[in-house]
C-alpha cells in the first residue's frame, strides 16, 4: 500500500481522533517505520491547525507501532498567529508515540537568512543506489527511492558517520506536503550504522524536525539530506539532520536521539 492510499484508509475515530491499519509493507521489524508514525500524528494534529502551516514537531516513540493504531489530536494553546498540539498514539499495548506539534502563521522580520548550504553530491542519476539489490534493507524502505550520494552505508567501518541521501516517495501521486516531507525524511538508516562492522540492531526514541518554508516542492519529487551523528556513548547516538529541495533551497532541519544494541 503506497503512502497515499495509507492515509486515504484511515477511519474516523472519537472527534478528531483517526484510527490506521499499518500495513507489514511499512514496518520495520516489530515496529511501524518512525518516519511514517510522525506523519500520522502530524497529519492528524493538521486538523486541528486553524489552516496554519506545521513549524516544528517533537516525537517520542514510546513502543513498537503495529495492528491498528489512533491518533488522537489535542490543542493544548491556540494563540492569534500559533497553535500548539499534542498527538497521543494508542494501540492494544496502550501508548505508543506521542508528539507535540506546533503550527505558525507567517510574520514581517527583519531577519530573512538561511546559513544551510547543502553538500556538493552528485545528481540521483549520477549515485549509486543506496541499497544494491531488490529487497534489501528494512521492509518499509521499499516505499522509497533511496541513492547514495555521500558517505558510506551501514556496516562498512566506516571512520566517521557522515551520509549524503537522495530521496523521494516512490508513488509519483504522493502529495507536496509537510506530512509526506516527514514520512520520507526517516527513511535512511541511522548514520552510526556507517561505522558498524557487523550488524546491529538500533531504535529512534526521540525525533525532533523543524520546517524551514511554508512551500514542500521539488523537481522530480527529489530530496537530498545528511545525516551526522554527532555523538555515540552510553548505547545512544544522537544525530542532526537536515534536508533541501533539489535546487538546494532548505526544507527541514532536526535531531534525533537513537538506542544503539551494539
């Protein structure tokens, strides 16, 4: 099931609250791929955004997604120019994400910059793919077209955690928007696994995203993004990330806190 017939099967639950089968093409192990979890949410707090546009959201994965699963929205503070929610997902194991989301209007400033240059890559027909052969890498991953355009995969042994990703929905109907921005952003691997030998098992706990235009557009559907994990100690990674359109103009900057089993 492609991303845009997923959100078209979601039913109506209590108020605003919207119940979702996820199907084993987008799991990721036990778990719901974390990319697709936050676009649930967002796009079930959308509802409740007043038309303003989505400016930041915060997502705890608090346990594996699977089955059917509720998003049910709140507004904890609605201002004249900002709304903020909260997002609690619930299955038959009780919580399993919850997310603050934040919507914003548009304001005059006398700041206008973004000091976010994008990596000098090669062009997606001009990178190798980021998983060699049909199948490979996690289930959900098959939704994507992923290229690589920097770094070096998962366990290469790597000397740094550096990856450069071409991305894009593989479904040409997916929609132009922040909800199937934040579904794609996910999609590579932790960039710790880069200096892995063997294979380990990782999971995100926290991600944390921020839009940088009011405007998702792209040529052909392309995003690039690096991620950089910055620190690895303790069992936990935590990475910056950042993606741009394909004429290089920012969209998304975030963080993410990642459980590393090995």
């Amino acid at each position: 099931m492609n991303f845009t017939d997923l959100l078209a099967s979601a039913a109506p639950a209590e108020g605003h609250a919207r119940a979702t089968a996820v199907p084993e093409t987008w799991m990721q192990g036990r778990t719901a791929y974390g990319g697709l979890t936050a676009a649930l949410c967002l796009e079930a707090a959308t509802a409740l955004s007043g038309g303003l546009p989505v400016r930041a959201v915060q997502v705890a994965f608090v346990g594996p997604v699977n089955g059917t699963v509720t998003c049910k929205p709140e507004v904890l503070r609605q201002g004249k120019n900002t709304v903020f929610t909260s997002v609690r997902m619930t299955g038959d194991d009780g919580v399993l994400a919850e997310a603050i989301i934040t919507f914003g209007a548009a304001r005059t400033s006398t700041l206008d910059f973004a000091h976010l240059p994008p990596p000098d890559v090669p062009a997606p027909d001009a990178a190798p793919l980021y998983f060699h052969n049909p199948g490979q890498g996690p289930t959900f991953a098959q939704n994507f077209d992923i290229i690589l355009a920097g770094g070096h995969p998962p366990m290469s042994g790597a000397s740094e955690a550096d990856i450069s990703i071409w991305m894009r929905h593989k479904d040409p109907a997916t929609r132009s928007d922040a909800v199937a921005l934040l579904a794609l952003a996910d999609a590579p691997p932790p960039a710790a696994m880069s200096m892995f030998t063997v294979p380990g098992r990782i999971s995100s706990m926290t991600w944390m995203a921020e839009f940088l235009t009011e405007t998702i557009d792209t040529e052909d559907r392309w995003f690039l993004a690096r991620h950089t994990a910055q620190t690895a100690r303790n069992g936990y990674s935590s990475q910056a990330m950042s993606m741009w359109n394909r004429a290089g103009a920012p969209v998304m900057i975030g963080r993410q806190t990642i459980a590393v089993f090995a």
